[in-house]
C-alpha cells in the first residue's frame, strides 16, 4: 500500500475542509466535513454572525486534526 504524503494530505485540508482527509482514505468522514463547511459558509453569507463565525473555524481545526491522525493511521503510524 503507498504512503500518503502528510503535507499534501494537510494542504489540501487548509484550502479545502476535509478533503485531506478523503485523500488520506476516509472518504465518507472528508466528503462530510467538506459538505459541512460548504453549507455553513453559504448559510454564512446570509447570517453574519460571530457564532457560526466560530463554528466554521472549529470545523476547519477539526478537519485539519482528523487529516493528520488519518494520514497517520494510512501510513501505519
């Protein structure tokens, strides 16, 4: 099995919530952090709030977290 490469796994996921994720393997748990987001930044444009603000912004920690422990689960580590 090839090793999936960390950097690009997490570059993906800054620019694109959970996709780095999908790339990593886990394509139900990355397509569904991606949809999130999408939906919460179009619900965003509609209601500025701080809250869903937050929101987005943990969603993307979350994501950029899960990339790594997924990539490192893939890679045996």
């Amino acid at each position: 099995m090839a090793q999936k490469n960390m950097a690009i796994a997490l570059l993906i996921s800054f620019f694109l919530a959970g996709l780095g994720i999908a790339y990593a393997g886990d394509v139900k748990k990355g397509v569904s952090i991606f949809a999130a987001a999408v939906i919460l930044n179009f619900i965003s444009i509609y209601v500025l709030g701080l809250l869903l603000g937050i929101v987005i912004f943990l969603l993307w920690i979350y994501g950029m977290y899960e990339t790594y422990n997924v990539v490192k689960i893939y890679n045996g580590g």
